[in-house]
C-alpha cells in the first residue's frame, strides 16, 4: 500500500521553499486536518507569509458613503432593501467622509475604502466619490484611497483611475459552484467581469468573500482555488456574522478550528497575496483567535467598525500589533 505524504511536508517544500501555491486538491487536504494539527498548520502558514510578504501588517479603515436600500439580494448582507433588516438607508456628506479619512489615518492605517450599497454607481455616486476624493486630498490626507462600489462598466473603471483610485474592491463572496444559493439578482460571472477590467486598468484588484455561508468543505478548496487563479493583490477573508432580518440569520457562526484552517489554508494557495482580516473575526474567533490568525497567515486588517456591525477598538488592535512586533505598512510599496 502507498502511503501519501504528509500535506505539511508536501507545502513545506512546494509553498515555503519554492513559492509554489496550493491547488484546489491540496488546499482540500489542508482543510481536512485534524483539528491536533491546527498549530502546525499554522506556524507553517506563518512561515510562509514572513518568507513572501514579511513581517509588516497593512491597516484599514472602510466608511460607507452610502448605506443600505441596495437593490441587490445578497443573503447574507442586511443592505438589501429587499430584507425586512433594521438597516435604514443613509449617504454620509463630503465632511464626513473627509472626518472618517482623517480618523483612519490617525490610527497608523495606509489605506481608506469608500463603500457604497449599491449594484453598480450612477453618475451621481461616481460625483459625490470625486468630491469626496478631492476634499480628502484637500485635507493634506495621504492616504491610499481604494473604492467598492459594485460591478463596473469599463468606462467606470476609467472615471475612477482618473480619480486616482489605487484599489478596487469586488467580492467574489463564495465558490462559483455556490454563488447562486448566496445572491440570485446577478452572477458569478458578472462579477468577475468586473474584475477583469479592473485588473486590465492597472488599478489593484481586491478581492475576497465570506466564509461560513452553507458552503461544503469542497466548496471552501474551490473558492480559494478561484481566487489564486484570480491573482489578486488583496484577499479580505470575512465570516458570516448572521444578520437579523437576512436569509442567513439562522446560519451557525463557522467554528474557530474551521475558520483557522481556512485562514492557513488561503495563506498556502495564496504564498504572496495581501491575506486580510475583514468582517466577523470578533464574533467567529474572538481575541485569542485573533492573534492565532495573525500567526497564522494574515498580513493586513481592518480596524474600527464595519459598514453594518461593530468592530474591535483600533487601540485593541494596533496594541496586540505592537505586542506581536508586526509593523504597519503599506504593503502595496513592500511586496
């Protein structure tokens, strides 16, 4: 009988020394794991994110310009003005966009995102993120100003590389296999449209999604896959954090053993890639797991609070950074 390698090993040699990534049959392997496993996997993730990213963190903070009465049905998202959810629409003013730049610069964060709930802008959306841009830069705010405002026509695309926007984000959210028990009102594919011309403009593209939304283990592998097919400059790993009023308020938090193997397991598939914490790590992880992920293969975060649900104090944060010897950078100018 022929015994097969241990995974670790296998990733060791592929990922750690040759800078190799895992394919999706691997990445399966890595998530099927024993739970006693989880600390090598780990400290092996870890590895392979100081040897290709090294050791600096990048922060963000994120502001929605527009929120909620979105026309989308994202099940898991309580913008969506067809949820009976507790989220009202609202649009900050210009002075608060520039007041919410000029507090995420002052946490130490190198980048700012300008969200807004919406399927794709109009004119009128595309308007108010000029200004807002303009005011910002206005305010002697250096900041990197990336944007997420839907799915993009390539003219759109054009408007906001004029506008100077360095990174756009557009979640693939899930595994193509998956995407339609998630969001019915558009496709996979549409999405990735959008990406494509992102990529093809020059802007850095950022793409992530959401674990924890029904997905099987197999489906996990395959979206990791996707992504590194993708080759994105910045994968925000969220967890469903179920949201009253949504599809999905019923769903089960993922378990912090899972949502740690998953963690890894993207680091591995994705050796170069901005790996970042996004929405849900508070309430699937928790500080102790935190910190586990941050030695573990993510190199970036989001400080402060989310676009719908509240996040970690930034001291808290920028703290256990401290503590951990992770300097802040932007990782845009160190990769």
């Amino acid at each position: 009988m022929t015994i097969s390698p241990d995974i670790l090993d296998v990733a060791r040699t592929q990922v750690l020394d040759d800078g190799v990534p895992l394919h999706e049959g691997q990445v399966l392997q890595v998530l099927r794991l024993p739970d006693d496993r989880v600390p090598d996997l780990l400290a092996l993730a870890h590895e392979v994110r100081l040897r290709w990213c090294g050791d600096a963190v990048e922060v963000e903070g994120i502001v929605s310009m527009k929120t909620g009465g979105c026309p989308e049905d994202c099940h898991f998202c309580s913008q969506s003005g067809l949820f009976d959810s507790p989220v009202r629409a609202a649009r900050l003013d210009i002075d608060e966009m520039v007041q919410a730049a000029r507090e995420t610069r002052a946490t130490g964060a190198t980048e700012f995102c300008i969200v807004a709930a919406v399927r794709g802008p109009d004119a009128r959306l595309i308007e108010q993120v000029r200004l807002g841009i303009e005011a910002i830069r206005a305010d002697d705010n250096d900041i990197n100003i990336a944007c997420s405002l839907g799915i993009l026509t390539a003219e759109q695309v054009d408007e906001l590389v004029g506008l100077g926007v360095h990174r756009y984000n557009h979640n693939l959210e899930t595994a193509r296999s998956h995407f339609a028990h998630v969001v019915t009102t558009h496709t996979w594919d549409e999405r990735f449209e959008t990406l494509e011309r992102v990529r093809d403009s020059g802007m850095e593209v950022c793409c992530g999604g959401i674990l924890g939304m029904g997905e099987t283990i197999e489906q996990r592998a395959e979206f990791a896959a996707q992504l590194a097919a993708l080759a994105p400059h910045e994968v925000p790993l969220n967890f469903l954090d179920p949201r009253p009023g949504t599809p999905f308020a019923d769903l089960p938090t993922l378990a912090a053993t899972e949502a740690l193997k998953a963690i890894a397991a993207f680091r591995l598939a994705l050796p170069r890639t901005i790996l970042r914490y996004a929405g849900g790590r508070e309430i699937t992880l928790g500080d102790l797991g935190t910190r586990d992920g941050l030695l573990g293969g993510i190199n970036a975060m989001i400080v402060g609070n989310y676009l719908t649900t509240l996040g970690q104090s930034p001291s808290d944060d920028l703290a256990l950074l401290d503590e951990l010897r992770m300097p802040i950078a932007s990782l845009t100018k160190a990769l």
